[in-house]
C-alpha cells in the first residue's frame, strides 16, 4: 500500500491523491490558546477522526484535538515541527504556548502541529479518580483500577491504546494535512513522548526529516523496572554535589543519612501533618495530611525531576530529620497535586501495562531493587494493577531498539532520575547521525538553569541544517550552569 501511494503521489500529485481519501483533512479555523499571545488554528469538531481499531477497518471513532501554532517569522519553511508530549498522556495542544517561549528562535520560522494523542488531553482523556493520599501511599490501588476498568470499558476499548497506535493517528492525520515522502516533517518530543516518536520512525520513516529527543525513553525501558536503581543515582549524585558545595556541605553535612532517618521514623509511624490546601479560588484551608515512609520516599523522586526541587532537598530532609516535617509534608501535597493533573492514569496502564511491565522480570527487578530507598515498592505495585487492566499483547520485537540514519539531536540531562543519561547512550548507538548533549545541572527537565537558552540556539541551527553535524554543542553545554542548593527557605 505504501509503495502504490508512493507511486500515485509522484503521478498525480499530493492535492489529488489526499482528495482520493475517504476522510477529508482536518478543518483548521482560528482560535486562541491560553499562554499564547498570536492566533492559533484549531481543528473543528469532527474534522479529526480516526478509527479506535484501526486493524478493524470499522466501529468506534475517536476525534483528536489538533492545533497548530503558524511560524512568526519569514521566510516560513515548508517542513513543520510536530509535538510528541510526555506521560504518556500528558497534552501536546497545552503544551505548545512553553515550547514557544522554550524554543523562540528555533519555531520562528516553521509551524509547530500539536496533536493531543488518543486517551489524553482533549482527546477523550481515559482518566481514573485518584487523590493526593492515595498517590502517595502507592502507584494505584487494584481496587481503584477494576473500578476505572469497568466504566472506561462501556465506551472504549482499552486494548487499542498502545504506542503503535498512537502513532498511527498522528501519521494519518498528517497525510491528511499533506506531509507524505517528500514533504517532511521535524520531530519533537520530550519523556514518553521520545518513545513515540522513535516508534512514529520506525513505523513511518519516510515521513521523518529530524527528530530532536528531550529526556529519552527507551522502547526497551520496561518502566518500572529501573525506578528504584535510577532513583537512588539521581539521589547519590545530588548528595554528591551537595558535599562538593561548601554552602550545602556545612548546612547539610549527610543527605543520605537525614533520608535514612525520615523514612526509618515514617515506616514505624506515618506523621500527620499541617497542610495547605489551595482551591480553585485560591482561597486556603488547612488540612491534615497522613506522611507514610512511602509518600516520603514517593516526594523525594518527584523533586529529583526538576533542578530547583533536587536542590531544596538537603534543606528539606535536614528539617524533617529534626522533627519539622510541615515542609516535606506541603511539597508532597503541592507536588502530587501536580503530578495527578499531568496525564490521565487510564492511557498510562494502557501504554505501560502493555510495552513495559508485560516485559519485567520479578527476580532482575529484585535485584535492582535491592539497596535502594525506593525498593521494589513501584514493581509490585503497578504489577497489581496491570493484572487488572486489559492491556494489548505487544510482541516482544517492540522492545528491538529503533535504527535509522534520520538525523537525531538528542538533550539528556545529568540527573535525571527517570529517563538518565545512560539511555540516551543506548538509543543513539542504532541511530548513527545521532549527537548527545548532556546538560550539567539538567533533571528530566531543564527549565530554571542559568545559561540553558543556549538549548535554543543549538536545536534552531540543527533545524536549519538538517544534521547534527558541524554543531558546537560544547559551546552550550559550558555555558550550563547548576542551580545553587536552597539552604534556608527565608
């Protein structure tokens, strides 16, 4: 089928042959995105269907919410930057107004197509209910899965929500909107996202100009597998920082013997603890938050993916360790809070249970385990609530590392517990036009460092180019600077 459309695009040109489609492209009508000072244009309702089994040929349609943010600058390239957000379920379409102001020079001068995959965002999000306490004592109760099943199962199929077939989506889409072969598309993704769009590669090359990698995941990372050992040297290397800093040194003098002592005193006795809670009126009450060792151990991840929380760490365990847990306590509440807005957990299980946990192994997942804080909590956890989920059987060639000689610009901070430095190595040894920068300093996310423009600046001469050949990614990397460590919250 590919080679016969090849040979019709040549014939009869693109405008015909997408005309031949018994799906028109997508209406695009003018709208406005919050963050966003310019006009966007926004897919009407209807306009963005695609199959829910796409296998099946028929049944269920599901409408994608689209958005595409025009170039603010001439001349305007004809190969737009397409968005893979992170999650997985995390909202391509919301998140575009940051990656303008994240990446000004390098989207000056192409549209950016944002495209909310199937399962989240404005895309028939497959939310489950879940609450800050329940977030923090464990990854998702089976009771709570069984019962999000059976309501999200009376209208959806929920085998069909798998990288492959997201992927497909934005593919179709696309060659709807007339990008097909020999008019390209630049790849852009972050987290979850890289995944998807090392799989949109593999599965549609010819499609595929750039693709630039924040933070990368593995096909093969079989989360949760690494979290704990992950974790535990994102843990070390701030603690290591911290004691090469003489501020943090003399304030925080063992990191690692403060946590010790916080999750030892937690797992004998969960703390009830003072919080604030701000609602929507941003009006605050206090509330009494039950602190478990887990939610503790669970907060001390999530400030490890960002740089201005790994650095307030010291100061917070060195509180909590001397009977003050008030702000540990309210950055769990204020983080989890968060992190349970940022993707539906129904699209998660979907894509997880499927292309990871179908794929870990108890005893080496034990054995990674084995000496970290995190424990095997996380591996267990998700375990369970995978058996509840009617997750797709993947094959076990998904997990075949991606090959191509696409060129590929990849972003990988040092710290990053979830996604480190060491896969991005991995992935670009099968990708050979491929150029790692690591950024000093960087957690899963990089925003908030001194001198990290100049990411900008190296991602819009790779655009322009083509190739990550002939960068000067060192130059950038240099500029980098660490945050300094938070020793007082005065």
């Amino acid at each position: 089928m590919r080679l016969l459309a090849a040979v019709l695009a040549l014939l009869i040109g693109p405008a015909a042959l997408f005309a031949l489609s018994p799906v028109p492209p997508p209406q695009m009508k003018p709208c406005r995105l919050p963050g966003l000072e310019r006009e966007a244009r926004c897919g009407a309702s209807g306009t963005s269907r695609v199959l829910e089994n796409r296998t099946a040929g028929n049944g269920r349609w599901l409408d994608l919410r689209i958005a595409v943010i025009p170039a603010s600058g001439t001349p305007v390239e004809p190969d737009p930057v397409v968005y893979f957000e992170g999650g997985p379920g995390g909202s391509a379409v919301d998140s575009g107004p940051g990656l303008i102001e994240e990446f000004p020079d390098a989207l000056r001068h192409r549209d950016l197509i944002l495209i909310d995959i199937r399962g989240a965002g404005g895309s028939g999000p497959l939310q489950c209910p879940k609450t800050e306490e329940s977030a923090l004592d464990s990854f998702m109760d089976p009771v709570m899965v069984r019962s999000c099943r059976e309501t999200l199962a009376r209208d959806h199929d929920l085998s069909q929500y798998t990288t492959d077939a997201i992927v497909d989506d934005v593919h179709e889409l696309l060659s709807r909107m007339g990008y097909h072969y020999y008019k390209k598309v630049n790849l852009l993704a972050a987290s979850y996202g890289t995944r998807a769009a090392l799989v949109f590669l593999r599965r549609h090359p010819e499609m595929v100009r750039t693709i630039h990698l924040h933070s990368v995941l593995p096909v093969d990372g079989r989360v949760p597998m690494h979290l704990a050992p992950h974790t535990q040297a994102a843990f070390d290397r701030m603690a290591a920082a911290c004691a090469a800093e003489p501020a943090c040194r003399a304030a925080f003098p063992d990191p690692k013997a403060d946590l010790e002592t916080v999750l030892k005193r937690l797992e004998a006795k969960p703390a009830e603890v003072p919080v604030q809670d701000k609602d929507q009126k941003t009006r605050q009450t206090t509330r009494i938050l039950r602190l478990s060792r887990n939610g503790a151990a669970q907060t001390v991840r999530y400030l490890l993916y960002r740089p201005a929380g790994a650095r307030s760490l010291p100061l917070l365990l060195r509180r909590a360790a001397s009977g003050d847990l008030v702000p540990l306590a309210q950055t769990a509440w204020d983080v989890t809070g968060a992190m349970l807005t940022s993707s539906p957990s129904g699209l998660y299980l979907s894509v997880t249970c499927a292309e990871d946990v179908a794929f870990v192994d108890p005893a080496e997942a034990a054995r990674l385990a084995a000496g970290t804080f995190m424990g095997d909590l996380r591996v267990r956890q998700q375990t369970a609530a995978c058996a509840e989920w009617p997750a797709a059987k993947v094959p076990a060639s998904f997990l075949e590392p991606v090959r191509s000689s696409v060129p590929v610009l990849i972003y990988s901070g040092e710290n990053d517990p979830g996604t480190p430095p060491e896969w991005a190595e991995r992935v670009a040894q099968t990708l050979p036009r491929s150029r790692i920068l690591t950024v000093p300093g960087g957690a899963h996310v990089f925003y908030g460092l001194p001198g990290v423009e100049c990411l900008d600046r190296v991602y819009s001469d790779f655009l322009a180019r083509g190739t990550a050949e002939g960068l000067d990614l060192e130059t950038c990397r240099k500029s980098i600077r660490p945050l300094p460590f938070l020793t007082s919250f005065e």
